[in-house]
C-alpha cells in the first residue's frame, strides 16, 4: 500500500515501531580469543614479537629455485583466478549497495503517434485525428532510509567484500604452502636416494667379500644367494625412490601449471632446515587479524548481522521522495516551449500490511545465518589456535627424536664398523653384519625423515600464523 499524504507518515511510523517479530531469536555467542587460554601450552617456546611470517616466508628456506616455482604458481593458478572473480563478484555487489544510499536520476524521453478519439480527453480538432505526443523529464528519487534498510544492506556488502579478499589470500598461502610441501617431499626423497644408494654400496661389498670367503672355503654357496637375495632388494626399493622423484617433479609442475617437462628441469633441492621456531609474543588474540581464515569467518558474521538489521528495516515505512521536471506537448514543434513545461514531486510512503508472513520468514533466514556463520567463526578460531599448539607440541617431539636419533646413529655406525671387522677377520658370522647394517640404515632414514618433519613443521607454523596476511583496517 502507498500513502502519499504527509500528514500522516510519522503516525503510521509510530503505530508500526516495535512490531518486528523476532520469534525469541537470541544470537549464538561468538567464542572470545582471550577465553582460549594458551600460556601453559606455549610455555617454554622462544617468543619475538616480530616472529609473524612475511609475505614471501619462503624465501627463508634459501632456495632459489623454490621461489621460482612459488612465484610460477602464484601468477595465475586457477584457484587463485577463482578468489579473484569472487572478489571482483563482492566489490559489485557493494557498489551497488552503495548506490541504493544515493539520489536517483533519470532522463525520460518518449515520442508517440497516435488518433485521439472523438470523445475522449481531447476535443476536436485533435479527437478524432492522429497527433505526436512529445515528453523529455529528468526524474529524481531518494529513499530516505529512515529504518536504515539500506544502510544496513551497505554495510553487508563491505564485510562482504573483506571476507572475499581474506579468501583470497587464503587461497594464495594454500598454494604456497602445496608447492613448498610438495618441495619438501622432494628433498626427502632425494635423502632417501643418498641412503638406498649407501645401502647398495655395501650390500655389493658384502657380496664381494661374501664371494672371497665362499672361495677360501669359508662360507657356503648359500651365503652368495642370499647376499645376491640383498642386492635384488635393495636395487628394487632404488627403483621405487627414483620413481618418488619423478612423481613429486610431476606434482610441481602441476603447481606451477606446467607441463611435465617443466618438472624434468628441476634439481636437487638446497633447502635450508630452520634450527628452532619463535611465536609472537601475543597469541592466541592476534590471530584475529593475522589467519586469512579467520578474518574471512568474521567478516562473514558482520555480513550476516548487518543483514539482520536489514530483514527487521522491511517491517517498518518505507519512505521515498519522488520529482520530475519536463516538457510535454502534442506536436513536436512546441515541445521546448516555457508553457509546455511539466514540474511534479512528492513524498511516497510504502506499508507493509499482508506479507508479514514473507517479512517473517526473510528475517528467521537471516537470523539463521547469523548463527551459521557464528558458529562456523567460532571452529574456525578453536581450529587456528589448535594448529598453533600442535605445532609447538611436534617441534618439542622432534627436538627430543632428533637427539636420540643422533645418538642411536652414531652407535649403530660404530657397531657396524666392529661387525665387519671381526666378519672379515672370520670372528663374527654374515647374519651380523647384515643386522648391524640394517641398523645404520634405519637410522640414517630416520634422520633424513626428521629433517623433512623439521622443514613440514616449520611450514605448518607458517600456515598456523597466517603466512604474512595482515587483515585490511580500512572501511
């Protein structure tokens, strides 16, 4: 319904405040940072409150070829070309929001032909004969606002549009942090290449002095076999390293949107291991503005409350000025003239009365919404301070492995070595070697796999801290 006497607008205002029905909505509480009590957990670890990554955080690693291959796939990755459009999607959608806050204006024209009857509007001479009909209006229109409608739907489009770009950059550090994984896997298996090829040194050694002793009478002929037994395995597990190499060049050179060709290019990488890792002196409250993620789902429950506001303004008047200013005449020859002018304006006033129903639903959506994205924030806050202790606690474990590992391989490679001297000296049996052997093996893997969890946790902290994102403070 519109009304269009002034009068009467504040009264019809008044007499619909308050009659919003909310159905008992009462908002899921948002989880508070300083509530996520940390200390104990983090405890110990080095603090520098400058520790937060930079934009490039993995030029750290002092690989050049890694920042080439980052850089490569950052410059166009389709998931990066998605955030992008979603982005450009949201900045539309708010500046169109923003036009809604702003006068209308719009110029009219219209020419038409026509036979006027002879008892209608017009007597004769014009009913009864075919006339032109000329108009040229500017019109103009502003909603006012009053209920903040509008306001409130700009104001969604803004958070909107920092969730987007959070999103973006959340995309962005995804990428860099697969590719650096990704690198991460093939320095490991390039450590294993150097133990399986160790191993294969030696078991061919131990088959050769197997073969001397088999000779001198020694050994028997089932020694060769199973040392021959040896070499087959260990070549066996050479091949499967070598196709682990040629798989991860196949991975980055999907990163970085290239052929595999672009992978067969690559070599060994020079990855430079972090010898400890330093928290900001403020967690877990920064990370509010510092996870892309995080950032994202808040921005998404300002979007969502402001659409609230929104849903509960339809309730109220709607209140919209209207004028126009022209010319009309029949006939186009005088249609400039000062007598044709045409000059109009008003207040218009829209009432909702018999789609309250409709208005209740919109609101109960937008309601849900809100708690939606509240409690999809606060997981997302649980989930960002969880990964920051769960790195502090696999860097803690690791310290302590990498200790003992060192340790149990200094004593199997000193093992090893009176192994084989008492076997060439016929005073220990092959059984022993090979056990002793075994034993530098496993732990010279395990410590080409401790420097690759030393890299992968590193890369983990940086994700944890938000990889250099800092959120936008602008409105």
């Amino acid at each position: 319904m519109t009304v269009r006497n002034p009068a009467i607008l504040l009264l019809l205002a008044v007499t619909l405040a308050g009659c919003v029905d909310r159905g008992g909505w009462k908002p899921t509480p948002q989880v508070a940072p300083q509530a996520l009590e940390a200390s104990q957990t983090l405890a110990g670890s080095q603090v520098n409150p400058t520790a937060w990554p930079a934009g490039d955080w993995w030029r750290h690693y002092g690989d050049p070829q890694l920042d080439a291959l980052v850089s490569e796939a950052l410059a166009g990755n389709p998931s990066l070309e998605t955030a992008r459009a979603r982005l450009r999607a949201a900045q539309a959608q708010a500046i169109a929001a923003r036009g809604a806050l702003l006068p209308s204006t719009s110029l009219d024209g219209s020419v038409t032909r026509q036979r006027f009857p002879v008892n209608g509007l017009y007597p004769p001479p014009y009913g009864g004969s075919y006339w032109t009909e000329g108009q040229l209006t500017l019109d103009f229109s502003y909603d006012i606002d009053f209920w903040g409608h509008n306001r409130a739907l700009a104001a969604a489009a803004r958070a909107g549009v920092q969730a987007a770009q959070a999103d973006q950059a959340a995309a962005r550090l995804a990428l860099a942090v697969a590719v650096v994984r990704a690198y991460i896997q093939l320095d490991l298996q390039y450590a294993l290449l150097d133990v399986t090829n160790e191993n294969l040194k030696q078991q061919t050694a131990i088959r050769d002095l197997t073969q001397e002793r088999v000779s001198a009478g020694l050994e028997n002929v089932a020694r060769i076999k199973q040392s021959d037994g040896q070499l087959a395995l260990t070549r066996a597990g050479l091949a499967a390293v070598e196709a682990n190499i040629e798989l991860a060049h196949n991975q980055l050179a999907e990163l970085v949107r290239a052929g595999p060709d672009r992978g067969r290019q690559l070599t060994r990488p020079q990855l430079a291991a972090p010898t400890n890792i330093e928290l900001p002196s403020v967690l877990p409250v920064d990370l509010l503005g510092r996870r892309p993620d995080v950032a994202s789902a808040r921005a998404l429950v300002e979007s969502a409350t402001h659409g609230v506001k929104a849903a509960e303004a339809q309730f109220y008047p709607n209140v919209n000025l209207t004028a126009f200013a022209g010319f009309q005449s029949l006939g186009l020859s005088q249609l400039f003239d000062a007598s044709d002018r045409i000059l109009g304006g008003g207040p218009a006033l829209s009432l909702p009365l018999f789609n309250r129903d409709a208005l209740r639903g919109a609101l109960y959506g937008r309601q849900a919404q809100v708690d939606l994205s509240v409690a999809q924030y606060n997981q997302t806050l649980l989930d960002a301070v969880r990964e920051v202790a769960d790195v502090v606690a696999n860097w803690r474990a690791l310290e302590r492995e990498t200790r003992e590992q060192q340790i149990a391989l200094e004593d199997a490679q000193r093992s090893y070595e009176l192994t084989s001297e008492r076997y060439r000296a016929g005073l220990d049996n092959y059984l022993s070697v090979l056990s002793s052997e075994n034993q530098v093996l496993l732990a010279l893997g395990l410590r080409a796999e401790l420097e690759s969890r030393r890299l992968s946790f590193s890369v983990d902290l940086v994700r944890a801290l938000g990889g250099g994102y800092a959120a936008s403070t602008g409105g």
